[in-house]
C-alpha cells in the first residue's frame, strides 16, 4: 500500500477560482484557510521515495472543503523546495471532481494559518509562490536590466546591447561584444539581487547586480591587505546593510556580457568584471547557453575551464571579501547609508 501523508490542518492551505495564479508566479491563499480540513496525500504510482515529492509527479489529494469534499486523483507537484532540511513548501495542481482547478499548498512543520493571520489585512491577498524559490547554484555574472553600460557613443542600458556592438573597458579600449544573454526569474533566495547605493563605487546610480558578481575594489587597504592596487571582490561579500543591501524582488531580469576576455566595464559609472567563462560559469549558465555561445565561438568555448582563462584583475574569495569591508567600515570607509528603493 502506497505511504499516505495527512498533515495537521495547520500545514495546508488552498487557492481555487480567480485566487489560482491570480499574480505572475503567485496564487492567493482561499479565505480563511482554516475552512479546509483533513487534507490526505498519496503518491501515485511507483515511487522509490515517497518523501521527495519531485517536481512534475502525480499524487491523489483528498480533503474537506466549504463546499464539501474534494478529490484531486492526479495532482501535479509544482513546487517542491528541500523538506530535507525541514522546511519548505510543496504546491500540488489538479482538477476536482467535479473539473475545477485546485492548487494545495503543504508547509511540513509550518504554521500556515498563523501566517496567514500574521498577514491577513483588509486589501491583502496573502499567497504563496507556485514555483520552487531557490534556483539551484546561482552563479550568473549578471547586470539588472536598465543597468547603464558605458560604450563609445555613450552609456547604453545593458539589455539593449546586442552582439558586435563595442563597449568602453578599462583596460583594452572598447572591445566587441561576442554574446548577450538575459534571463527573468523570481528575484529571491540566491537570485535575490544586491543593490549599491549611489556612491558607493563611485557609481552615480544605483547599481544592482546578482550576488556573485564581482565589482572592483581599489583602495589603500586593497594594497595594504593583498599587495596589488586593484582586486575583484563578490558583490554579496560586501553587504553591509548601508550601502550594500540585498533586495529580493517577485521578478527580475538578468542580463549578461561575453566580450573576447575577461574585461572591467564601466556599469553605472563603477568598475564591474564581464562574464567569466570558466567552469562554473558554464554550470550556471546551462546546457542550452553554454552551446549556443559554443556554435559561435568553438575555439572560446574550448578554451574555458580551471586555470585556462585570465581573470581580469585578482579575484578575492567570499572570506577575503568580508574581512576587507570590515576593516574599511572600521576605518569609516563604510559608505552613505542606504535608501531602499521601490522593487
């Protein structure tokens, strides 16, 4: 007999009707929640772990609803983040008996309804996000789109640069681009941007960009602490909640710059290293990207790997990073303080 799960009543809730995908990538949560009841989930199938709840599976929902009971038989999981370390969500999809769309939302060890009521206010849909948060090993060099990219005929937002267009580096002059990617998802969990305030990197504007892009550091303790004028540190290393802040946000594009080398651009007026193609780039990148640019550039794309390819100026590992914000902040090179703004 297949292993069934009835969770408390507290754990789950629903979005029917006009709630279901009533946002981009979110549904709200039915009102009260607590109107649903005795929620039973049983695999379908042959399943090896019937605790994994892998995303695209098929599971047979049941449970006691305003309306009467409901029956799922072949809901589909949709999200499904790490109940591993004991947390996360799974969100099941499935008509009911009698054809209606049903979402279920399952937080094991969650307090749904106490969040829901933490959250309920008159003009609020509290809801949940119907894809998993975490994209897995986030490692993009990414610019936001609207990130202003300095070329020879002027500042161009990142987005609107297309292949073959030459952009203004810091060491080389202006150089081609050889290819161009952008990509939207959920900007939360490792894709959660990283905001610098104006100022900060002597960029003029806000800068934003994916946690592990690396921004050029030069300042006297960079010298001091690594013996060379000029260093790459990760952007997310140098969050101090002033003037650097992580800013999750429901949807952001990400956009990123191949040029022939690995290269400083100037981004909003800061310097800010272009894609490094190495080999965990090409891991985050994907299969699809990483052949697209290799049917364009063969010999680049072959070349990519450990040690093979020369970093545009030292790269400062995440510890290193950390340790040299510190020591600035001590030394009131902290920055202006921070103004959140609008995502």
């Amino acid at each position: 007999m297949a292993k069934t799960f009835t969770p408390p009543d507290t754990e789950f809730a629903t979005a029917t009707g006009g709630n279901v995908n009533d946002r981009p990538g979110i549904s709200s949560i039915d009102h009260p929640p607590w109107s649903c009841a005795d929620l039973v989930i049983a695999p379908n199938g042959r399943d090896t772990d019937p605790r994994l709840f892998a995303v695209g599976e098929t599971c047979r929902l049941s449970f006691a609803g305003p309306g009467g009971p409901r029956v799922l038989e072949d809901a589909v999981i949709l999200r499904s983040d790490d109940l591993a370390a004991g947390q996360g969500a799974v969100v099941f999809e499935g008509n009911d008996q009698h054809g209606d769309v049903v979402q279920v939302v399952w937080s094991p060890g969650f307090d749904l309804h106490a969040w829901y009521r933490n959250h309920f206010e008159p003009g609020a849909r509290p809801g949940f996000y119907t894809t998993d948060r975490r994209p897995g090993d986030f490692r993009h060099v990414c610019f936001a789109s609207g990130t202003l990219i300095a070329t020879p005929q002027g500042a161009v937002p990142v987005e609107r640069l297309q292949p073959g267009q030459r952009v203004s580096t810091r060491d080389d002059g202006a150089v081609p681009v050889l290819w161009a990617g952008r990509k939207t998802m959920p900007g939360l969990g490792a894709a959660a941007p990283v905001v610098f305030a104006p100022g900060t990197l002597d960029n003029t504007r806000p800068l934003v960009l994916s946690q592990q892009h690396r921004v050029l550091m030069a300042t006297p303790r960079v010298a001091l602490a690594f013996g060379v004028p000029e260093v790459l540190a990760p952007a997310k290393a140098l969050i101090d909640g002033r003037s650097v802040w992580l800013a999750p946000r429901r949807e952001i594009t990400y956009c990123h710059l191949l040029l022939p080398m690995h290269a400083i651009l100037d981004a909003e007026g800061a310097g800010c290293e272009s894609l490094f193609l190495g080999d965990v780039a090409q891991r985050a990148l994907g299969a699809e990207e990483v052949a697209e640019i290799a049917s364009f550039f063969p010999e680049l794309a072959a070349a990519a790997g450990p040690g093979r390819l020369l970093a545009a100026r030292p790269m400062l590992r995440a510890g290193e990073a950390r340790l040299l914000r510190a020591e600035q902040a001590r030394v009131g090179h902290g920055g202006p303080p921070a103004v959140l703004p609008a995502a």
